[in-house]
C-alpha cells in the first residue's frame, strides 16, 4: 500500500505520530511510504526509518522548493502543501495509485477498502467539507462555470497513472499565475480549478472526518446521531483540521479522545 506524506521538518513528527496510527493495521503487502520534502536531514530519514524498522519502507523525494517559489504561501499554507499536486511528476512511474495524507490525521481503522476503491475514471477521489452555497460561492470566486466539487485536500486517493498520462505542469503554473490574486486555499483551489471533473467523492463521516463536520452532522440529523462508538467502529480517518490541533493548547472537540488512544 502506497502512502503520501508532504512535509517539513518541523511537521515530521506529527506525520511519525500519523504513521503510528495505521501501521497499527497491516495489509497484505505493508507499506510503501513516500515523503515529499525539502529540508529533511540524513538523520531525519534515518530516524523515521529505525522507528517503523519492519513496519513500512520509506522512500524520501527531494524538491527544490525554487522550483515553485512564485505559489502564494503563509504560515498556514507553507509551500509544500503544492509537491502533492505534481506527485505524478515526483514518484517512480511504476506507482500508480497512493494515498495521501496530510499529518494531522490519526487513522483508527484499516485503509483497504478505501486504498482499493475503482476510480471510475477520476484522478482524485476525495472528500469535501463544504456545502452547496459555499462551493457555489468558491465557483464565483474561480470563474468556474459548471459546478464541480470542492473537496478538503487532506486525504486524497490519487490515479497517479491516469493523472500521469493528462496532467500538464505549465498549466499548474499559468493556473496559478492567472489566479493567485483569489486563490485562498491555494491547493484546494487549484484542484478544483483544473481538476474538478475528474474528483470523485467519498464518504466525509468515514474518510475525512472533522469535529466541525461530526457538529454539523448531529446538528442536521438529530434521529441519527453519530457517537464516539459509532466512530470507532465505522469512521477510518480522524482529521484534526481545526488551527488547535490536540497536541496543543485551546483544543475543542471530542476527537482527541483517538489521538490520546493512540498516543498511550
């Protein structure tokens, strides 16, 4: 099983504690874990490598970060949330499927049956976090006409060989050029932008889920609420995508419970 990491030094530990998570649950064939990374040091690599020694095998792609110096980025959206948008480009053409994960996710269940799921022709499949008006109105603001979905970039199953044969990196860069005065999720943007016809959707409760988006659903479905157990049994990806993540001060939520869970 293929699985995606982008990062930065000062991030790899979560991505170690996210690792920690579904290494928990062996498939078949292990795990082949692909980094992304600019900064990492012969001791990080070394590090992670001893750590999970017989749980999965690392492959670590360097990027020059000058190569993409022209994307907008802050502090929150640092420049390698963009190396996930040329994974096709980056990782050996024999791979042709990967998940990926952003590092703030704690995997409670098996990923197979979401790693295997048929594309049905897409090169994403993904999950959004976001309603009807609010993807209307993300439309409008990227003068995209038809509707398409707007999905949360944080885990995304990528057809890496269909991607490969169609994806054209000039029109990453002229997309990014023409937009980046509106773009505000830069990444999410992009996809959806020049992407939005081939995401298919996946099951947010089970595959992406948030305490924003566990709120909003009890809220709306008060006869079919969903509790911590109905979590632990159905739900595969916990997403702490809040800015107070549950290693840190000010967390709201009831998710933490599986990063504590995990932790001891």
């Amino acid at each position: 099983m293929n699985i995606l990491f982008a990062t930065d030094k000062g991030y790899l530990e979560h991505v170690a504690e996210c690792i920690r998570s579904f290494v928990r649950f062996r498939p078949e064939d292990g795990y082949d874990v692909y980094i992304l990374h600019s900064d990492l040091e012969k001791e990080d690599m070394q590090g992670l490598e001893h750590r999970f020694a017989g749980d999965a095998r690392f492959h670590f792609v360097y990027i020059d970060p000058h190569s993409i110096s022209f994307f907008p980025e802050s502090k929150r959206y640092p420049v390698q949330i963009y190396y996930r948008l040329f994974a096709a480009f980056f990782l050996p053409p024999d791979v042709d499927r990967i998940l990926y994960l952003d590092g703030d996710i704690v995997v409670i269940n098996p990923l197979d049956e979401l790693y295997n799921m048929d594309f049905d022709g897409n090169y994403i499949l993904a999950c959004t976090h976001i309603r009807k008006f609010l993807n209307k109105m993300n439309r409008l603001r990227l003068r995209i006409g038809e509707e398409r979905p707007y999905i949360n970039s944080g885990v995304m199953l990528m057809n890496l060989k269909a991607w490969r044969a169609q994806q054209n990196q000039q029109e990453i860069t002229r997309y990014v050029q023409q937009h980046k005065n509106v773009l505000a999720l830069p990444d999410q943007d992009i996809i959806m932008g020049l992407y939005g016809d081939k995401i298919g959707l996946l099951d947010t409760m089970r595959y992406n889920l948030s305490d924003r988006i566990l709120s909003i659903y009890n809220a709306e479905h008060s006869s079919d609420r969903k509790d911590l157990d109905w979590i632990r049994e159905n739900a595969v990806v916990i997403h702490y995508c809040g800015r107070k993540k549950p290693w840190q001060d000010g967390y709201r939520g009831v998710l933490d419970v599986f990063y504590r869970e995990m932790e001891n």
